[in-house]
C-alpha cells in the first residue's frame, strides 16, 4: 500500500495511511502514516464500533495536518494487540 | 480434462491454505511481526512530499484501500497468481456496503464482511462530510488488492498506481487516506 501512497503523494496529493506494521512502513517509508497496534484486517477498528472507526479518521486528519517531516511513523497505543476491549481514550465508545 | 480438475484442486489448496495464515496471522500479531522482519520489501531512503496548509474542513477527500474491496458486480480481484492482482476498481462513493463484497485471501476478512466501514470507511467519511469536519467525499474512491509481489511490483508502481494518481488529480482531491488490511 505504501508504494500507492508514493504514487499519489508524488502528484501532489496530501496522503496519510494506517500501518499494521511499523517493519514493513520502515522500509517502504510512506510520506505519513499512523501506526495504531490495530490487527490485521481491522485497520479502523471493528464492526458497528461507529464512534471508534470515525475517532480513527479523524485522528489521521489531526496528524495529516500536524506531521511536516517526511516519511515519519507515528506510533499510537489504541489497543493493545487484538484485544479490542482495551483502548485509548479518545476511541472510547460514546 | 484431468489437468484441469488437477488445476482446480491446487487452486483450492492454495486458496485453502493462503486463507488459514490469513487467520493465524489476525489472531497472532506477533506472527505478523516475525513475518515482515523475515519478508524482503523495496526499501527507500527517502519519500514524496506534499507540503499540507489546507482548512480540512473545505477538503475533498478520497479514500484507497488495499483490502480487496470491490462491487459484488465488478470483476473479482485474481487470486490464482502468487504475484497477486495488481489491478483496481473505482468504487463510486455512494455505493451501499451491501453492494460491495471483498475478493482476498492472505487476511481474514470476516469482521470486514460484516461491516465493511473497518477497511473501507465509505460511510464514516460521508459522516464526516455532513458533520462538515471535511470539505466533501469525492464522487469516487479507489480499491486494490495488497500483497503484490514479485514482476507485479513494478506493474504497480509504473501502470497502476500511476493512474489512480492521476485520476485523483483530475478530481481535484485534496486528502487521500489509505487504508491497508
């Protein structure tokens, strides 16, 4: 996914992405994304969890507009693992 | 005759087989991190830049995903190559969720089945729009399948994402969030 970041990076489109893992974002260094410890297949989060999934968006939204260093990975706890039951605070269901 | 029922049966334990590490890897993350450490990626040392100033709140944006998304109309992404599909499909953003349908085998989509909004948030971006936290959605969003591999890696980066690029641009969008799976 990160080489499609790249691509519409590079025409001169803002980008932001999700990264399930921060090995594989080191390597192809997207322009921005967040790493979130969200697991495989649930990169906004899981079914009906309305709140969650639109607290995610516009948590790459505030980091789109905060990130200016190219090719950062911002590194956030917003589960632990595939345990949905333990989130950060700004995911807590409203 | 044989050669193809043969043909069939290897297709459906490559499919069988690809689906169960699918699984393994969502239950286990620490697998997934064993798995891209070991794994061979393009690396870079540097990375485009789009310097971003806008008010977000007068954005277009759009979303890419990788999770296989795709209209249950549209052609299915290839999940015979082992170099993957390098291919898209444009998804029209006022698509209903019960009209799309996902075609990947290397994660478990299960969850995603049932609520398509965890790879592909269609509905949650249109939510943001009429809560006015962003400009608009784009009349049309952009789906591949991930894990391209091998000669497909460059029939990517050269052909495919290109012209999603470029029809982005011709969009005027202004945020793209792309989302993995």
């Amino acid at each position: 996914m990160g080489l499609i970041q790249r691509a519409i990076e590079a025409s001169g489109i803002a980008t932001i992405s999700i990264s399930l893992s921060k090995n594989i974002s080191q390597k192809v260094l997207p322009p921005r994304t967040v790493y979130t410890g969200l697991p495989l297949g649930h990169p906004i989060a899981f079914p009906g969890e309305i709140f969650r999934q639109k607290q995610i968006l516009r948590i790459l939204l505030r980091y789109l507009k905060e990130m200016n260093s190219p090719g950062t990975i911002t590194d956030l706890d917003l589960t632990k693992g595939s345990d949905r039951s333990v989130t950060c605070d700004v995911c807590m269901v409203d | 005759m044989e050669r193809k029922k043969q043909m069939g049966i290897e297709f459906n334990f490559k499919g069988n087989k690809d689906r169960l590490i699918a699984k393994l890897l969502t239950k286990y993350p620490s697998l997934v991190r064993k798995w891209a450490h070991r794994s061979k990626f393009i690396e870079f040392s540097d990375t485009p830049w789009t310097q971003f100033e806008k008010d977000i709140s007068t954005c277009r944006l759009a979303l890419v995903t990788t999770a296989g998304v795709h209209l249950a109309s549209q052609k299915p992404f290839d999940m015979k190559n082992p170099a993957g599909d390098p291919t898209f499909r444009e998804i029209p953003a006022d698509t209903k969720p019960a009209d799309l349908t996902i075609t990947h085998n290397y994660y478990d989509h299960a969850d995603a089945d049932q609520d398509v909004n965890i790879v592909f948030p269609i509905e949650r971006v249109q939510e943001l729009a009429q809560s006015k936290e962003i400009g608009q959605v784009n009349y049309r969003h952009f789906s591949f399948m991930g894990h391209i591999m091998q000669h497909h890696i460059q029939t990517l980066m050269k052909e495919t994402a290109p012209r999603v690029a470029a029809a982005l641009t011709s969009d005027n969008v202004d945020i793209v969030i792309l989302t993995p799976a």
